[in-house]
C-alpha cells in the first residue's frame, strides 16, 4: 500500500472519534486503551504527524486561509511536547480552546467541536497522549501574517461562532441517532470539512454539512439531498464506503485525496455501531442543496464539450458509456462524489491518479498529458453526461489551481512514496525488484513483471493485492524515475501503464502471460492513451 500524507490541508475530512459507555472506574490500562481508541478514530495523527516524522510529534504545516500553521508535539516529551501539563491544562485547550500560556487557539484545532465531548472520553484521550514515547521534536514557528498573528483578535471569533457546553442528547430521538449527533456534532468534527464555511465553526450559519472545498478538494454533500448527498444511498452502502471507500450496488466510485486517507488511518478501523449510529444521525440533517437544476447546462447532446478528449483518454477503460468495469473500473455514470457542487476532486483525480484501492485498478494522471482546456472540458463532460448533474465550470481558475496544487508519485510532481506494509516492502527488497526493474521500456513490463510478481506475492505474507499493486508501482519509481525510457511515453503515462499491467498480472496472471504490450489488459485497465 502506498502511504500518501495530505499534501496539505487544515482539517481532517470526516474524522470521526466514536464514543462508548464509559466504566465507572477505568483501570490506566483501560483509560489509556479507551484513548487509543479514540486517537485512532480521530485520525489525531494526520494532522499532528509531519511528512517522515515521528507520529505526532506535530510539525505538519497546515494550510488555512489565514496562513500556515504548524502543528504542535503532542508525544509527552516534557520540553517540546505535553509532558509537563496535567489533565485541567489538557482540557482547557481541548474544549476550550486556550493554550497552556493562557493564549488563544486557533480555530483550524476543532475546539468548537471537542467543546461537546464528554469528560470520559476527554481523560481517556489524554491518557493516551501521556502514554506514548516522548519525542524531542521543537515546534517551527508558523507563518501568519499581521493581522492574524495577533491571537487577542480571535475574541472577536470566539464571541460570534464559539458556545462552550458539553453535548446533549435529544430525548425525542433513538439512543442510536443521539450516539450519531454526539459523533458527528462533537468528536467528528465532520463539519471542519464538510460545511460550506468552515471559518463560522460549529454554528448554524455553517452551510451544515451541505459541502465546500477544503484544501484544493471538495467534500461532498453528506446531507440526505436525493441527488447531491446521500440520500439514494442505502445505509449499508454508507457504511460499506466508510470502511472502505468504496460502496457496492447503486453507489459507484472511490474515495480520493484526504478522504481515503481519514479511511485508512480511522474511519476502517471504527466499529460498525459507531458507524451506523452516524448514518442514523445523518438521515435526520435537513437535506440541503448546493446548485439548482435550473443553474445546469445541458451535456448529452451529441458534440457536447469533451466527449472527444474522454473518448480519446477515458473510454477505454471507464466504458464509452460511463459504467466502468465491475470490481476493476469504477463507473463515472451515477458516481454522486463526481457530481458534487465543485469539481475540485475530480480535477485532483484527474492530475494526480489513484493508487490501486479496495480491488480497483491504479488510475494513471491522465491530465498531465493534457491541455489545461481538454481538462475543463473532459471534467465537465464527465460531470453532466450519461444523466449526471453538475454545474460546469465558466470564468475562473479552479483548473490551473488544482494542477498546481496536484503533487503525486503518479504525476511525477512529487517523490516516491513510501510502502507502508512490511511485507511487501521486505519482499521487493529480498528479490531486489528495484534492481529488476531498471532499463526498461514499456514492452519490457508484461515478461519482467511476470517473473516478478509471483516472487513478490508469494513472499508478502498477508498483503493484498492493492499493496502488491502499489508497492510494485513505488519500486519502479525507484528503479525509473531519472531514466528516459524509451522516449514513447511521458513520466505519468509511463508508470501508469506500468501500473496497470502490474494490477493485471496480479488479478489475471494467466491472461497476461501472452498479453501484447501497448494493448488492453484483461481487467479492461489499460495504459493512457496518448493523444
């Protein structure tokens, strides 16, 4: 599996604590097991754990709009980090939003949220932190400009948007749909991301849960709107897509960028109970829309804008008609995350590529190999055609803005990344797969990797096939990523072919055997076409 920290961003999407009956009289054991618990829910280490750092030992730089801020240490060194505060220090700034020199925090921390958790949940939490191997690791100094730098200015936030007081469950409502508000409202947090103003807080002016872009990314409508939330999702299909990032049946498509992150590291390893307790809750938010239907261009006429680049780019594996390949390709037609008020998420898509994930092939960064218009145009396309529903974009620069901000292996805009799953990493190391992997050109993929991958998969003991895929793709970009090639294919289009044939292999070993390089594999994921 390929680990890919948040290229940057200011909150944690749809990071979600869960919440349980507290003992009366927790043992340290238990607290500190409870806390972990809760921190791992909470994705607390996205956000607090810089890029090859030390796990939160802070130092990640967040993006928000009024600077970049640096995270702080929360490992219990006694000089750098929270070794010296005591339980009421912790509190105060968790709920309340006041630092341990008496100074206002920022409200990129989600205090307006953790205001709600209750005090079980809030010891437990630091017990936690006050259990983990202290790391010496001082805090940089973040970049605010004047007059933001200035913390007593934040009264003025924290008189508009800011209501201490803890939660309180609604006794017209199911213990179920309570637990839900408690995790969505309070330790989730969801609001950070998907309200439309995330600088209001946790307040009604918020756009609640309606959406908005967050970190070059949009997140999606979550309310239960027919169209644009989640309203036609079942909700297993909810759950399933939070354990996974994917939802089987009426519900097509991935999760991409920081979501499938927050799935990882959290949300996947959250209890089923937690999870349908926030889908219960979700169902009773008003449904909310972001765009009208009558602010919709029509895109099904025949020569609409960007059919041609996504016959030329697209079609050959997510179908001319938009369903993809089941359990290989994911369908576009129907997909409610490409149908969102804003294309930033398909645009990152689109620039960046994904890995392989949840049985689906790697998708190559097509749009490297675009014109900034064919990518306007196949992201509007692909958002109103087959019946999709979506606003087109018309002046302005969310297209330029996603490519620059766009930074992945795939796309050849950032470094390799890193194989988080230790035995796929000691495989490729024992069999020296970087080594074999060097020198080659496109049609040297199909042989070398049918040597390699059945060396690899059998020694990964436990991985699955989207860790072989990924590793397999992070070791060529080791072994490649300064070499030519054979001059046919730019860097995206090059690993991406590589990418999918290794995905091939993998599923199809049989059929790949006598592929010929340059056509379709099996799977029906094939290499980027080049235009």
């Amino acid at each position: 599996m390929i680990r890919r920290r948040r290229g940057s961003g200011w909150v944690v999407l749809t990071t979600l604590l869960a919440a349980g009956p507290a003992l009366a009289q927790p043992s340290e054991a238990d607290l500190v097991k409870r806390g972990e618990y809760l921190v791992t829910a909470g994705d607390c280490i996205a956000c607090h754990t810089a890029p090859g750092g030390k796990p939160f030992a802070g130092n990640y730089a967040l993006n928000t709009p009024i600077g970049t801020i640096m995270t702080p240490n929360l490992t219990p060194d006694p000089e750098t980090g929270i070794g010296k505060w005591d339980y009421a220090t912790f509190e105060k700034a968790f709920r309340q939003g006041i630092g341990d020199e008496g100074e206002y925090l920022y409200p990129a921390f989600p205090f307006g949220w953790y205001t709600k958790v209750n005090d079980e949940d809030t010891k437990a939490i630091f017990a936690y932190l006050k259990s983990l191997q202290p790391v010496n690791e001082k805090r940089k100094e973040s970049q605010i400009p004047f007059p933001y730098n200035i913390r007593t200015a934040l009264i003025t936030w924290r008189t508009a948007f800011f209501t201490q007081g803890r939660f309180e469950p609604d006794p017209n409502v199911s213990a179920e749909v309570n637990r839900g508000a408690y995790l969505v409202e309070g330790l989730g947090h969801c609001g950070m991301c998907h309200n439309e103003r995330k600088l209001v807080g946790n307040t009604s002016l918020a756009g609640k849960l309606g959406g908005g872009v967050i970190d070059g990314w949009y997140a999606p409508n979550i309310t239960p709107d027919g169209h644009q939330g989640i309203g036609a999702w079942s909700d297993a299909e909810v759950v399933t897509y939070l354990k996974t990032g994917t939802a089987p049946g009426s519900r097509p498509g991935v999760a991409a960028g920081p979501m499938r992150q927050t799935i990882e590291e959290s949300l996947s390893k959250m209890t089923d109970a937690d999870l349908k307790a926030m889908v219960a809750y979700l169902r009773t938010v008003p449904a909310k829309q972001t765009y009208k239907e009558k602010d919709l261009q029509a895109f099904n006429q025949p020569g609409a804008p960007g059919a041609d680049v996504y016959l030329t780019y697209c079609s050959s594996c997510h179908r001319p008609d938009g369903k993809g390949v089941e359990g290989a390709i994911p369908a576009l037609a129907g997909n409610t995350s490409v149908q969102s008020e804003g294309p930033q998420t398909v645009l990152r898509v689109i620039y960046g590529g994904l890995a392989a994930q949840s049985g689906y092939a790697p998708m190559p960064a097509i749009g490297q190999d675009m014109t900034e218009q064919q990518v306007k145009d196949v992201t509007d396309y692909v958002r109103n055609a087959w019946g999709n529903k979506a606003p087109v974009m018309n002046a302005g620069s969310a297209v330029s803005e996603a490519k620059a901000a766009t930074q992945t292996m795939l796309a050849g805009t950032a470094p390799c990344a890193e194989i988080a799953q230790d035995s796929v990493r000691k495989a490729i190391d024992d069999n020296g797969v970087v080594a074999e992997l060097k020198g080659l050109t496109s049609n040297d993929f199909v042989p070398r990797l049918a040597a390699i991958v059945p060396k690899v998969k059998g020694a990964a003991a436990g991985a699955n096939d989207d860790e072989i895929v990924n590793g397999l793709t992070t070791a060529y970009c080791r072994a490649a990523r300064d070499e030519p090639g054979d001059g046919k294919l730019s860097w995206p289009a090059r690993i991406g072919s590589f990418a999918n044939i290794a995905y091939s292999q993998i599923k199809h070993p049989e059929k790949q055997a006598s592929a010929v390089p340059g056509q379709p594999p099996a799977t029906g994921a094939s290499p980027p076409k080049q235009p």
